[in-house]
C-alpha cells in the first residue's frame, strides 16, 4: 500500500477513493498519458478497458482507462475530457499494448481520432458504415433502422 500513498500524495486530493478497492482520477489532456505511466510503474499492469462518454451539451468526450493492480487488488479510472469538435487523443500502446483494440472502437464508434494507431481508421464491426459514429448522443437509431431496414410488422399475440 505505500505505492497507493505515494500516489495519492503526488496526485495531491485528485485521487478519490470511491470504495475500498476503487480510485477515480480525472486529469487534463496533456497529463493522461503521463498518468498512465506513472499507475503503469506504480503497480497497475492491466488495463482493463478503455472507453468514451459523449457529454454532447457539455460539447466534450470523457475517457475512460480502468487499470488494475493484482498487487493491491485496486481498480483505478483515468479520465480526461477532450472536444467534441477536435474528438482526437494520443495512442496509449506504447504503455499498454492491449489498448490498440480499445482505440479502435473509440474511433469506429465515437469518431474519435487516435493519433499513433495505425488501426483506429480501419473498420472494424462496422464495414461500409457510412452514417454518424453510433455511440455519439446525436446518433438517431431509429431513423437509421428505417432508412437502412424493411420495417417488420408482428402481430401480437393475447392469450
């Protein structure tokens, strides 16, 4: 636990305990990846997932990193909030390499650039998709099935 101590004082009251085996940090856009280093060095080897939040009023997106550390079985989120209107952020691979496949939903499904992933331009689910990315708030669901599917019609059974 002294590795938590010692986070929790460089990151001076930034680090909250949510619970006993959560921490949330959120950090400015410049200092994410330097953030995820230091709980890289710090005993958080796994990153458990990386993904978005679209605060479309807020005009923002909200990453996510979950990090875990076996050592003192403790989860951690990053966050950091980019804009909507510059949705871009620096790969992280060079710290966890399982991130590249993270990146690439974010890009496929938010529209979130990735500088430094070569695979985040690439389809990955959705090939040909020539629509909004399908998790941004603006994205109509409903208009999109009506548009690109034959409406069904079921009947309804009561009994």
């Amino acid at each position: 636990m002294k590795r938590i101590e010692y986070l929790k004082r460089i990151y001076e009251g930034r680090l909250i305990e949510i619970n006993p085996k959560r921490l949330l940090i959120t950090v400015p856009k410049d200092e994410f990846i330097s953030a995820l280093s230091t709980f890289k060095v710090n005993s958080f080897n796994q990153l458990t997932f990386v993904t978005a939040v679209d605060w479309i009023k807020e005009s923002e997106f909200e990453i996510v990193a979950n990090l875990y550390s076996r050592e003192n079985r403790l989860n951690v989120f990053v966050k950091t909030r980019i804009s909507r209107d510059n949705a871009e952020i620096q790969t992280i691979t060079s710290i966890y390499s399982v991130a590249k496949k993270y990146e690439v939903e974010l890009a496929e499904m938010f529209g979130i650039k990735v500088v430094g992933n070569e695979d985040a331009g690439k389809p990955f689910l959705l090939e040909n998709w020539k629509s909004k990315p399908p998790l941004r708030k603006e994205f109509d669901s409903v208009a999109y099935a009506a548009e690109h599917y034959e409406a069904r019609h079921v009947e309804e059974k009561n009994d």
